[in-house]
C-alpha cells in the first residue's frame, strides 16, 4: 500500500486527492491461489465540492495508481460515473441470475427426489409440504393417489383432495374416546406433558364433558404442588363443575385421594409440565405412577410446535406408559400436517384435540377423517366440529 501511495504522487502530483483505497484478492478459485493486490482510487489536484444535483466530470488524466508490491499487482480500475455504474449493473445481473441458479437447483432437487409424481399431483404436493406435512410422507401420499385414482381423475383437483383425505384417516392412528369401566372401579386417566400445552384446561374440559354431559361421578387430583397458581386454577375450574379437587405432593398422598375416591366412575389426574431433558421431574413423575399406576396416559402436546420437538416429545414421555396423544390448540397452528407425521414415526395414537380455550367445549375426540380434511383443505380449525366417529 505504500508503494502505491507513492506511485500516486509521482503520477498526479504531490495534491493529488485520495478517494478510496482497499487490499482485495485477484484471481484464484474461490480466494485459494489468488494474488493480493492493493488499489488506491485518486483525482489530480482540487476539485470543490458539487452544487446539488449537479456531479462534476472528472479528468481525464485522474488514474488509478496500483501498486507492484510483494502482494501482487493490481488491475487498472475506471472510474467514470458511466463506466461505474454499468459495473453496478453487470454486478447486479449476476446476483439476480445466480439467485435464479440457486432457485431452479433446489427446484431440480426436489424434482429428482420425486420423479414419479405426475404434473397434475404436484400442486396438492405443494400444499401438503406448506400444512407442514414431512417431505417422505407427503411423496408416499400422493403417489397413493395415483395409484387408486384414473387419470381422468387426477384432473379434478376436488376428487384428489377427497382422495388424500381420506388416505390420510386411514394413516392416521386414533384410539376413540375414553371408555369407563363400567361401575367396577374408577377409571384413573392422567395427562403428562411440558409445560404451557394445555393440561390443565384440557382436564377441565374432559372433566366438564363426563360429569355435565355424560352424567358420570367425576373426580379430579392433580400433582402439581408446585407451580405457582396451578392448584388454585384447578380448584377455581372443579368448583365451577361441581365435582372434588383432591391435591397430592407425595406418592403416598396420590395413593391416600385416589382411594377416596373409589366411588366414582372416573379420575382426572393433573401433572406438574416437565421437559424431556427435566430428568428430575420425569423420574418424580415415574415414582407417583408406580404407587398409583394409571389406567391410560395422555401425553398433551401443543399443534403449534414443530414435528422433530414433537417426536422428540413423544419419546421422551414413552417411559410414563403414555401412548395416546391429546394434540391442543388447533386453533392457532399453521398447519397440522405434524400431528400426521409425529404420530406415524413414533407409533403414538390421537385420542382427543382442543380447539380453543372455552371449557367445556372446544374439546373434541380426534377423528382421522376431520384431521384430515382439515390437513388437505387448509381451513381454519377455529370452531369446526368434529363428528362423532
């Protein structure tokens, strides 16, 4: 850089004026093998600064001064007005045709990665991948399509989706509502999760559902003592509903309600939220659970997370015995293309969904043919109703 300095006062006086200088490498693949070249932009003598919007001429004797230094030796760089900003269209052409290289790459990919799919299931595809149905899975589907439907029909966009949908509910493993066990002993059904899913209304709701609809003694424990505001919650949905809140900090108190409760037809039971890497609480979790063993465990999981957090999830919990999904707020996912997904990778089945906060309602027992349509169709899942299976 010194050297080009100096070779700029030799070759346009001891005024000359420095306009931009910089150390850059020429040549090469990627940076590897080039040369580095320092490069000094200067304008011979004076020049006062431009009225606005008016841009002086400049010289043509101002030059750029390179420098032959160890580094290496620098290109002549013009800097004319004109000629700079022909370069900074050049340059801008290239950014656009290689952002356009890049986006017909990934198209080509994805393109060889599905060579079977037909043009015509492309676009459903497409809208599978967009409800945040797994890439492999959204493949296998529509090519289901193509083999049960003719070509004829592979035109109607309509028969398609009904044809995905109903695909999709036979795929989509489901267990049915909770049954009671008919007046022998108390059903005692416990839902785990992390924490901020939804347990606690959704006991509410479930709770509301067989005690107001249905007419069964209902009762209602939790587990989580810890929480602040968790028991008052509860207790606060349980007086509402008009059936008994009991609490139990200790294996032994779980046992002690539980028992007092032996007329009733089914029990609740509330869990404090805990991580799958919370190992602590997933093990003081596992020691209620041996005193007191649940008759089925409902992991409850929000619709909102994405699928591996799901997977991850439905593992994690596989040690509680919980293998009966209860997948909240539907109401505010995206797409429910993951509960499709988590499910079938982790071989966990759909009991129930929740469509909102409103207790008793907004609570539903998860149908694979409603999932599903919803999945294809892409509406709203605010308010719809599933029927009855």
């Amino acid at each position: 850089m010194a050297e080009a300095l100096a070779k700029v006062k030799r070759r346009l006086g001891s005024d000359a004026m420095i306009l931009k200088t910089r150390v850059a490498n020429r040549g090469g693949l990627l940076g590897v093998g080039g040369k580095v070249v320092a490069e000094i932009i200067a304008q011979a003598g004076h020049h006062p600064l431009p009225d606005q919007g008016h841009l002086p001429s400049i010289p043509e004797r101002d030059q750029v001064a390179t420098s032959e230094c160890p580094e290496g030796a620098a290109k002549p760089v013009n800097n004319s007005p004109n000629e700079a900003a022909t370069s900074m269209a050049s340059l801008s052409r290239e950014v656009t045709a290689l952002r356009e290289l890049v986006r017909q790459t990934a198209h080509d990919a994805r393109r060889v990665r599905t060579p079977l799919i037909p043009p015509a299931l492309v676009g459903h595809y497409t809208e599978l991948i967009q409800a945040a149905v797994g890439d492999e899975i959204a493949q296998d589907l529509v090519l289901r399509v193509r083999q049960t439907l003719s070509s004829k029909q592979l035109t109607d966009p309509e028969r398609v989706r009904q044809e995905l949908a109903r695909i999709i509910a036979d795929r989509l493993p489901v267990t049915g509502p909770i049954t009671l066990l008919g007046g022998k002993k108390p059903k005692l059904v416990a839902l785990v999760g992390p924490t901020g899913v939804g347990k606690t209304t959704t006991i509410a709701k479930l709770a509301a559902e067989f005690s107001i609809r249905q007419n069964k003694k209902v009762g209602v424990v939790t587990l989580d003592t810890v929480r602040v505001g968790a028991v008052d919650t509860l207790r606060t949905y349980a007086r509402i509903i008009k059936v008994p809140l009991g609490v139990a900090g200790s294996p032994r108190e779980f046992e002690r309600v539980v028992a007092s409760m032996k007329d009733h037809d089914v029990i609740f039971v509330d869990t404090a939220g805990c991580g799958i890497l919370d190992r602590a609480a997933l093990d003081e979790l596992a020691r209620f659970f041996s005193v007191v063993k649940p008759d089925e465990t409902h992991l409850v999981l929000s619709s909102t997370a994405n699928v591996e957090v799901l997977e991850a999830t439905l593992e994690g919990f596989k040690a509680l015995g919980a293998d009966r999904v209860i997948f909240t707020k539907l109401d505010e996912a995206i797409g429910l293309g993951a509960i499709l997904c988590s499910l079938d990778r982790a071989e966990a089945r759909l009991s129930y969904v929740t469509t909102g906060q409103r207790v008793p309602n907004d609570l539903e027992v998860g149908v694979g043919r409603s999932v599903a349509r919803w999945i294809v169709g892409g509406t709203s899942a605010r308010g719809w109703h599933v029927p009855a299976a």
